[in-house]
C-alpha cells in the first residue's frame, strides 16, 4: 500500500477490520484518531475505539506506534520493540501494556504495534518544574530507580530476544570505539568529544554482567500521574549492555531540562533514585562509577546531535529540529570537560 495520512478515511477503514479480527469482536468504531506530541523516530498515534462483544467490549483507549519518516538505522523494528516490550511487561516493569504487532503493510503501509495507552505528562520541561505534577519527587525517584532495576533482571540469553547483538566484550571500550567512528563519519573536528572518549578509555571499568539496557531511560520517555509512574515509553534503543549506562544517562546533566539541583533526572535527588536501585537490585556505585557513565551519556548524547544536524545539513532531511540539535553540542563539550577534569564551571 502507497503510504499515505494515518487518519485517512482508509486507513481508519483498514484498521477498524485489522482491530476486529484481533479482538473478535462484532463491530469496531475508531471515534477519534490523533497524533502524539514527541517521537521524532517513531509516530504514535492515539485511538479512542469502541468495541461491540469480544473481550474488549466498550470503549478503550489505545495507541498506534509505527515509523515516522526520519527512522534511523540503528533504531529497532517495530516488531523488535514490540518484542522488548512483551519481555519488560512480563519481568513486572512499568510498561504500556503491548496487544497486537502487525507486519502486514496492507493495513496501514508500514509495520506498527497496539498497546495501552497509559495516563499522564511525559513533557520533561514541566515534570521537572510543577510541583502539582510531581508532589512526592522523593517517592517518584526511588519509583524511577526500582523501576529500572526491575529491567536489569532481565539477563542473556533469551530467546524472544535473539535478534539483540552478543554482549560485548567490555561494553565500555567497545561503546567508545562506535562513537570515534561515528566522529569519523563527520566532516569537522571535536577535540573536547575526543579528550572525552580519550578519559573513558583510560578510565574504563572491567567486565559487567550484560543485562537488558533500555539506552533511553531518561525524563521525558515516561509518563507520569497523580504523581506516580505510569509507564516507560520508547524501547527503540534496547539492548545487552552494562546497566550502569542507564543510570549515567538518567543522571546526565543534559536530561535535567535546566533543573540540576535535582541530579535524578532533574525531577529528584540522586540518593532516592539510587535507593529504589538498590532496594530491588541490592546493588551500589560510588561517585565515580557514576561520573564516569555521566561522561559517556553526554559523549553519546553529543555524536546523536552531530548525527541529527548532519541530516539536515547533507540535505537529506531539511529541519529546523534537526539543525537545532547540533547546537547543542557545545553545551554538551562544556559538561564534559567539566566532569573530566574535577571542576565545575557553574
């Protein structure tokens, strides 16, 4: 099928069969059909549906999750995501529920995947700043640190994950050679990004036990309710890996959206995520483990802006967004000489 507008008349047609057939139920009506804020990788599309008989009569409340036109390679299929995101549901992690993945291009031209639509603000700017939202940041930190514990349970091998690469050997010098050359890819020179990966190197940890990383987990892919978490969202990064990068990324500066005095994701202090951590997975760090994965989330954070500026400058994909992004790449240099060198420049 010719990709077309996803709230097109035959594409909420098309859907409202592919809904019936999986709910078997006797009539499916998509009442409202609208696009989410976020996801410049992927699209996800909200769907208030009403169902007659089957086993989800009534009204239910459902998003779409497909491609959007800037997927990038290293992004996984829908199918892989939904995969990852059947596996942290049934190991308890605070997911949207998945239903239905469909490979079939015929319904909506591209592959996508049904889940439940979870309640809530995802917006970082705002759940770092209005108190309402957030009322107990103590409770919802140590929520965050145990939640991400619980997807560390999940270890290699396994088999509804086989599509996930090996375990590297030592996934800190190997993670530091994938982005030297990513750098090298680029036409210009960053001497703070390769003084950065030069400390990470020379400060490398030994062998981790390689366990299910979401390589995402920051504010603004979860959502969040009265206060409490609702769901993790966005599972396109997953892998084997070591999960004290997923820690350094969600204590990383440049996801605290301006609110540093909160280290935790700028929505709390770093000692009640830390101990939602530990009380599930009966682990501690010290400062420096911590530092240094901080480094390595600002250094990958800083070759994903060159990456998205570049797509806009080789023409391949004019945006604002995108040119916008590799302006951030100074500030994220700023941050790493900063933490590299023991000082800090406030």
């Amino acid at each position: 099928m010719k990709d077309m507008e996803l709230s097109s008349p035959e594409i909420q047609e098309n859907l409202e069969a592919y809904l019936r057939l999986q709910t078997r139920a006797e009539n499916v009506a998509i009442n409202k059909m609208g696009r989410l804020s976020g996801g410049a990788i992927q699209e996800n599309w909200a769907l208030d549906v009403t169902l007659d008989g089957g086993a989800y009569t009534g009204r239910q409340q459902w998003v779409l999750r497909t491609d959007a036109a800037s997927a990038v390679a290293v992004s996984l299929t829908r199918a892989q995501e939904f995969a990852v995101l059947k596996v942290a549901f049934e190991a308890g992690v605070t997911v949207p529920q998945p239903l239905w993945l469909c490979t079939d291009r015929d319904v909506i031209g591209r592959d996508f995947f049904v889940m439940k639509r979870v309640s809530g603000v995802a917006a970082g700017h705002r759940l770092v700043r209005e108190d309402e939202l957030v009322p107990n940041r103590a409770a919802l930190g140590e929520e965050l640190g145990a939640n991400l514990a619980q997807v560390h349970t999940i270890a290699p091998p396994n088999s509804s994950l086989s599509f996930f690469a090996p375990p590297k050997n030592n996934h800190a010098l190997d993670t530091i050679a994938e982005y030297r050359e990513h750098l090298d890819e680029i036409d210009a020179t960053y001497p703070a990004l390769e003084w950065g990966l030069r400390w990470c190197e020379l400060h490398a940890p030994g062998d981790a036990p390689a366990r299910l990383v979401h390589r995402d987990y920051r504010t603004g892919n979860y959502m969040v309710a009265d206060g409490r978490l609702t769901g993790i969202l966005d599972w396109e990064f997953a892998g084997w890996g070591d999960p004290l990068e997923d820690i350094g990324w969600f204590m990383a500066k440049c996801w605290r959206f301006n609110a540093n005095e909160r280290e935790a994701g700028g929505v709390a202090a770093a000692e009640d995520f830390l101990r939602g951590y530990q009380r599930v997975s009966g682990r501690t760090f010290t400062r420096q483990e911590l530092r240094y994965w901080q480094v390595m989330g600002h250094l990958r954070w800083a070759v994903i802006a060159l990456q998205q500026a570049q797509r806009h400058l080789s023409g391949k994909q004019p945006s604002l967004e995108l040119a916008l992004t590799g302006r951030l790449v100074a500030d994220l240099e700023y941050e790493i000489i900063n933490l590299t060198t023991g000082e800090r420049h406030e």
